[in-house]
C-alpha cells in the first residue's frame, strides 16, 4: 500500500476485556516498530520486529502485551485483560530494513480507550 | 539504554520569525537522528534526518545541526509559517547493543506560530 495502514482507527472497550490492533506496514518494508503514545507524551517503543522475528521486546510493559508479526506482512499487537492505564495511541512505524539509518514511518494509529 | 532530552517544551513565534529546538542524547554510539512533526491527531510525520557522518544538512526551511562531541542537535525552522504550529518530536537510533535500531524520542516541543 502508499503507506503503514492501522485497524480500528478508535477502540473503546471495557478494562478486562482483550484488544487486538493490527498494522499493515509498507509493501517491501521488512522492519515494523510499534510504540504506545499517551495524551501529551513522547512515543514509548514497545517492539520491534525484522521479518517475522522479534530481536527486541524491550518495551512491553507487562506479559499482558504479547505480539506477531506473519512473514514481512501484518502485525498484530495483543493486550490481555486491559487496564485504564493502557489508554493510549497505538502507533505501528515501519522501514525498508531494520538496524541504524532507516527512517520509519508511522500510521495513523489506533486510539484506545479503556473505560 | 538512551535518553533523549529535548528543549523547550513549548515554543511561541511570530510568522517569520526562526524557531530552533534542541536535543541531547546520552548514548555515544547513535547514529541516526530524525526530526517528525505531528499534527493534532495526526500521524508523526519524517521531516529531517541526519546521520553521525554529517554535521549539517537544509531542506528548504527547515536544518538539522548535530555535535556528536556534544551529543546534541538541533532543529532550525526560518520564516515560519501558521501551519508549522504541530509538535515537533527528536529521535535518537542506536547502533549496537541492546539499543541497536530502537528509535528513543524525546518529549516533544509544542510550536505555535502567530500570523
């Protein structure tokens, strides 16, 4: 596709409840990223992905956050049993190649409300 | 791991007037260093890059400075224009160890530019 595509756009769901986002990242792309931004913060990298493998899951802030990628295609970000402090932007960024000088970039995001 | 610090927080101009943002990094082997702005409720957009081997690079209005000595860069608009107003975010790309293609960001720096 033209560029990094995220679904839902919005999600709204009660705390307990399981989420899951999906991103689509650039045709060709082998490297995707995803980070969590809350409102009025800087971007806090979750996982990074080189093809289908996970060289870096630094990020995840619990074992409710869990994700995969298939191939060099979808991704999707996984959180269990949701708490109120998981509200936030989800952002999924993706390169020509991981490692130092690709630029990323970013999808739109999928907006997550936990009431 | 990196951290990236950036300054000022909030940032208020007049058209036409220069806007500069600064960054520092800690972390000595980083090696890439983009610049995205980000519109309210928008996708973080790639505006400027630069790499370690380089001290400067312009597009059009907008450069980046890097002193690796001093571990920081910078981001200079000239002749601001109303639809600069966005957050501008500085991301800092590791090069090895544990860091090694994680982009860190720092907290963003809220530009408004006054007609």
């Amino acid at each position: 596709g033209a560029g990094v595509s995220q679904s839902p756009s919005n999600k709204v769901t009660e705390k307990g409840k399981d989420v899951e986002l999906r991103c689509d990242p650039i045709s060709g792309h082998t490297a995707l990223y995803w980070y969590r931004q809350r409102l009025g913060q800087g971007l806090e990298f979750l996982i990074y992905f080189q093809g289908n493998s996970a060289p870096d899951k630094s990020g995840l802030p619990s074992d409710r956050f869990s994700a995969e990628r298939t191939g060099e295609s979808v991704s999707t970000l996984t959180i269990q049993r949701t708490q109120q402090e998981d509200s936030a932007v989800y952002l999924c960024a993706s390169s020509l190649a991981g490692g130092s000088n690709q630029p990323q970039h970013f999808g739109d995001g999928t907006r997550l409300s936990i009431l | 791991g990196e951290n990236v610090e950036q300054h000022p927080s909030t940032l208020s101009v007049q058209e036409g007037d220069s806007a500069v943002i600064k960054c520092t990094y800690s972390d000595s082997a980083s090696n890439y260093f983009p610049w995205y702005k980000q519109e309210l409720g928008k996708r973080p957009q790639l505006i400027i890059d630069i790499r370690s081997n380089v001290g400067e690079k312009k597009d059009q209005r907008i450069a980046v400075t890097l002193n690796k000595t001093a571990k920081h860069f910078s981001l200079h608009i000239t002749e601001t224009q109303p639809e600069d107003s966005a957050v501008y975010f500085c991301a800092a790309m590791g090069a090895g160890g544990t860091s090694y293609g994680k982009l860190t960001f720092g907290q963003g720096t809220i530009l408004t530019v006054h007609p």
